[in-house]
C-alpha cells in the first residue's frame, strides 16, 4: 500500500491514540506515537511528520497549547489537529488562535478523524506545491505532444508502455527544445490518469541548471532549519513536494557529481533526508530526467557517474529533432497557429500559402519544436494576418538574409499598427540572438551585451529553453 504521509500522535492516553493509530495505519499513514512533553518538540522536528494529532491536555507541566506555540516559534509548516475533552471549546479556539489547523472533540469519531486528516494533507500538499511553483519560472511551451510522423508515434507508444507499467525511473533524452518536458507532461498523465484524485496528484520539475550551486541540494533535498544561515525554518525539498506523483530533473546532465552521488542513493533507497535532518524520509516518486546531453559521452569523460547512468537508462526514451520529423513541421505549424490567435485574440489564420510551406519545410529548424514555435508565435504579434506567407516569416529562414542587407546590418524595429508590448520585443531579441547563436547562450549573451546569468534568467522568463 502506497503510504499517504507521515502523522504523529501525542497524547497521554495510551489506549485512545493507539486505537486511533491503528486505523490511520490501515489507511495507509505512517504514524508516530508520543505519550508524554518529555522532549516532545525535539523528537517531532526530528521526525519531521506531515501532520500531528495533539491533545491539549497532558496532564504534565507542558500542555499541548505550550508545546503548539513552541512548534510554531519553530516555523514548521505542517498542519496540528488539537484533541480537546473542553465541552466549551475555550481551549479549541485558543488553540487556533496559536496556529493549528483544527480541532476535534473527544470522544471523537474515527471516521471523522479520516476525513479532517485527509483533507487537511491534501490542501497542506497543494499549499506546498503552489509555493513552489510560485518559486520556479520553468514551465512547458505546450501540453500536447503534437505529431504524426511514424518515429514520433513509436516513441508515444513506448513511453506509454512505460508509464502504464509504473517503471519508477525514466530517461528522455534528445536536443534542446524537442519536447522532453511536455513528454513527461504525457508519462505524467498515462502514469496516473486511472486515479480518482489525479488532479491532486503532484507534478514538480526542477531544471538542475536553472538555480544556483549553493541552492540545488536544498531545492532537491530540503532542509531543517538552522542547517545553514538562511535556513529560517523547515523547508521540503522537490523529492517531498513530488511525494506521490511525479518528479521531473531537467538538465541533469549538468548535475554536480557530488548531488548525482546523493541522486543515485535517493533512487536506490526511496528514501531522502533533508539537509540537516536526522532521519530518512520514505518517498514514492515517479523520476522522470531529462537531458540533451550525450550521457554515455559524459560518462567515458568522467563527468556523469556511470553507476546513476545505467540506473536512469534502463528505461530510455530518445526524441528526435524536427529536422527528422520534417511531415509534422505543418502540422506543428497549424497548432501554433491556432493556439496563438487564441491567445492573442488574433483573427484565425487557415491558410498557409505555398511559399511559406516551402521555406518551413526546407529550414533545418536547429532549435527543434521550440524554435518553429517562437517563430509561429512572433509572425501572430508582430504581422497582420489572414494567411501565412513567405514574407510573414523571418529573413534567416530559408537563407534569405541576402534579401534585405540593410534590415541585417543596422537596428530596426517595425511597429505594427496595432502596437506591440515591451516584453514581446524582449523576448523576440533574445529568441533571435540564441537562433543567431545555435542556441549557445554564452555568445547570446555576448550578443546583448548581458551577462551570462542575465541571459540565463531572461531566457528561463520567456520559455526560450
């Protein structure tokens, strides 16, 4: 049975919390018993629950409203149901005045008690996730994986095959801007659609190369507080927040090996402790990596450790660049279409004149689906269309740059009649110089006269990698 979190008991009545005990386990909680204030705080932050029954009174020095207030000076950011036997519910709501969640009277009903547990670890796990979501800028430039070329459909059925199966680990590997992360959107789903609460189910992704060095372990792994100076209070890391559902690693080809050394006891074990913590804490994840890196490469070089890679890729999944799947250039092309005179509030563009197909279809398309995207996505702001043509399209595709030297050699901006945002034009500039580039964001950077991690963070805010 699939553990559903962690819940500690604290009560002096043994018999009561027992019992109580008894049927969260067979719910599938993994609880903790307590019975006395003797060091109580101390062994709950140790073992750091999602949740904690509490009751109010212990018959000792410490009550239970002394020891919430002391979990709260603690900042810890799990939810406290209060146990109270006070008929007048004074204590109750002192009780949450002082920060719990809730509180339920003795004798109290067990499948009450299931029903409070529940919801609270569902709205605390969406809190959770919300907050980091609100921290992370990477999000995926669409939610269908759109093609009909014979490779791409074998890849589809692979991967479902995959999901379905519940493998636990999967490798998607493929050049930038391919589609890795809307592919495991997919897996995602496949993995966990027969779920009533797929809706609740987590989806988190992190790219390893998007935060800084001395920021990556705590956002993997979490901290307890006080482990290290900004360490304010208890903090989940990506492996909790995904407890459940699914955990996307992008870019981890360029994990630090010190963290693949950590990653790889993680997967092995299905276990993670925080940093700073004392214990370690089950997980059920569904690990999804991605990277465009040659990792077999990688590993021959000494810069991926080989024993995490061939526990990644006994499950591997390859995405081809666009270049290969040349029949669905049109088809992506019409999606695009379509999706951003929705989202502009475009006239609908049902025509693509046979010049346009020409150009799009011998175009290499170097940057895969994301860059036959951002150019589908500035014709739509920046033109005036009833139907795609050839000169709606930008100079470098197809070689046309010898057309128009002057437009290449000096600065020019051509304002359309129904104006254009600021942070249009910014990512329409930082889309070009990393198509200038190949993509290479250092001399992208050079390009703008930005420094490299100002590119990174612009390009990570426009969804341009």
């Amino acid at each position: 049975m699939i553990k559903k979190g962690r819940i500690l008991l604290l009560d002096d009545d043994e018999l009561i919390i027992s019992m109580l005990a008894r049927s969260l386990r067979k719910e599938g909680y993994d609880t903790q018993l307590l019975y006395s204030s003797a060091r109580a705080v101390e062994k709950i932050l140790d073992w750091q629950p999602d949740l904690m029954l509490l009751d109010i009174d212990l018959g000792e020095e410490l009550n239970g409203l002394d020891i919430l207030q002391m979990l709260q000076e603690e900042a810890v950011n799990f939810p406290v149901i209060m146990l109270t036997g006070d008929d007048s519910s004074e204590s109750a709501i002192k009780a949450m005045r002082f920060g719990a969640s809730d509180y339920l009277h003795k004798p109290f009903n067990v499948e009450e008690v299931k029903i409070v547990v529940d919801q609270l670890l569902k709205n605390s796990r969406l809190k959770d996730e919300v907050a980091y979501l609100k921290r992370s800028e990477a999000a995926a430039f669409g939610k269908e994986f759109i093609g009909e070329a014979g490779i791409v459909r074998k890849v589809l059925a692979d991967a479902r095959k995959i999901a379905e199966a519940g493998v636990p680990s999967v490798l998607i590997t493929g050049k930038s801007g391919t589609g890795k992360e809307v592919l495991a959107r997919k897996i995602h789903s496949w993995r966990f659609a027969q779920r009533k609460d797929f809706e609740n189910v987590p989806y988190i992704a992190i790219n390893c190369t998007a935060l800084p060095e001395n920021l990556i372990e705590g956002e993997l792994f979490g901290h307890v507080k006080g482990a290290f100076t900004d360490a304010k209070s208890d903090k989940k890391g990506v492996f909790e927040l995904a407890d459940g559902g699914t955990l996307l690693l992008d870019e981890i080809g360029d994990m630090r090996p010190e963290l693949q050394s950590k990653l790889l006891r993680v997967i092995e074990e299905r276990t993670v402790r925080r940093i700073g913590g004392k214990v370690d804490l089950p997980i059920d994840v569904n690990l999804i990596a991605c990277t465009n890196r040659d990792l077999k490469k990688q590993v021959l070089e000494g810069l991926f450790r080989e024993d995490l890679y061939y526990r990644l890729s006994s499950f591997s999944i390859h995405l081809p660049p666009l270049k290969e799947r040349d029949q669905d250039v049109l088809l992506l092309t019409r999606f695009f279409l379509d999706t951003f005179t929705r989202k502009y509030s475009k006239p609908v563009v049902d025509k693509i004149k046979p010049d346009a197909e020409k150009l799009l279809l011998d175009y290499p398309w170097p940057g895969n689906v994301r860059e036959l995207r951002n150019v589908i996505e500035r014709c739509v702001v920046m033109e005036k269309l009833d139907s795609l043509t050839a000169d709606c399209l930008p100079l470098d595709i197809g070689g046309r740059q010898s057309q128009s030297p002057e437009r290449r050699k000096t600065f020019q901006i051509l304002l359309p009649e129904e104006g254009v945002s600021l942070e249009e034009v910014e990512k329409e500039l930082l889309r070009l110089a990393l198509e200038r580039t190949g993509n290479n964001m250092t001399k992208a950077a050079g390009l703008l006269k930005l420094s490299y991690d100002a590119m990174r963070y612009q390009a990570k805010k426009h969804d341009l990698v």
